[in-house]
C-alpha cells in the first residue's frame, strides 16, 4: 500500500538545527507559532485559547534507517529499539506533541511546549479531548 502525506503548515521556532532542540518538551521552552497553510485555515475554526491539542508533525531531518539507539543520546544507556523510545529517527518519522493552545492568528497558531525545529512540517492538529455541545446548545 503506498499513501501521501501532505503538510498542513510548518513550525515556526528559534531552533535551526538538530542540536539545538531540547530532547522533550520543557516548561521553559518559548511559545512557538504553526504556520498553517492558506488552504487549510478553515480547519482552525472553534479550537479555543487554552485547549489541549496533539500535534502530529513530520520529523524530515530524521535518520529513517534507524532502528536501534541510546534514549536521550545518553550511551550509558543501552540500545533499545526506536519503538521503545521516543527517537525522532525512525522508519516513520512522525512526531507527537501535546501542547497547549495559546492564541490564535490571522495564519496559525502559538502553541506551548513545542520542541520542534523550524520549518518542521505540521500533518495534522486534533483535540487532547472533545468537548462538544450538549442539550440547549446549538451543534457547529
């Protein structure tokens, strides 16, 4: 089976390389925008300041023969393979992140904590958890 992926948008961060980026996401990590695409802007509607989301990205500077490695690089450590870790380098390189949502703009989203690096394509936003209307409430 073969399948495309197309990018919604792209991260926005201060972080330009691999080396760079902390190995999970930290309080003190600076809000960071998500660009999203013009034709996928709609798709925004009803998300809330404050939400909790998953954001699914594509880890493009993965190595995706990798199946083997040291968690954290920490080589004291010994290997373990990628799907017992949270390795970007994977054979997919999906990354999940779970973020909050703190404003949204005229193109995007800023969203906290978020260790991404810039330019990082974004595959999808969904909600942490649904939080639909109920009784008197009209339905979107």
């Amino acid at each position: 089976m073969d399948f495309k992926l197309v990018p919604i948008g792209e991260v926005c961060s201060p972080f330009k390389s691999c080396s760079d980026v902390p190995r999970q996401a930290e309080d003190w990590l600076p809000p960071v925008k998500i660009k999203i695409y013009e034709e996928y802007l709609r798709g925004l509607h009803r998300l809330k300041t404050g939400q909790v989301l998953y954001i699914l990205s594509w880890l493009h500077l993965a190595d995706r023969k990798m199946l083997e490695v040291h968690p954290r690089g920490d080589r004291s450590v010994p290997l373990h393979g990628v799907f017992a870790t949270r390795s970007p380098h994977r054979p997919n390189p999906i990354g999940l992140h779970v973020v909050t949502l703190k404003e949204l703009k005229e193109d995007g989203i800023i969203v906290h904590p978020l260790e991404a690096i810039d330019k990082t394509p974004i595959l999808d936003i969904k909600p942490y958890k649904l939080h639909w209307p109920r009784g008197d409430e009209k339905r979107a």
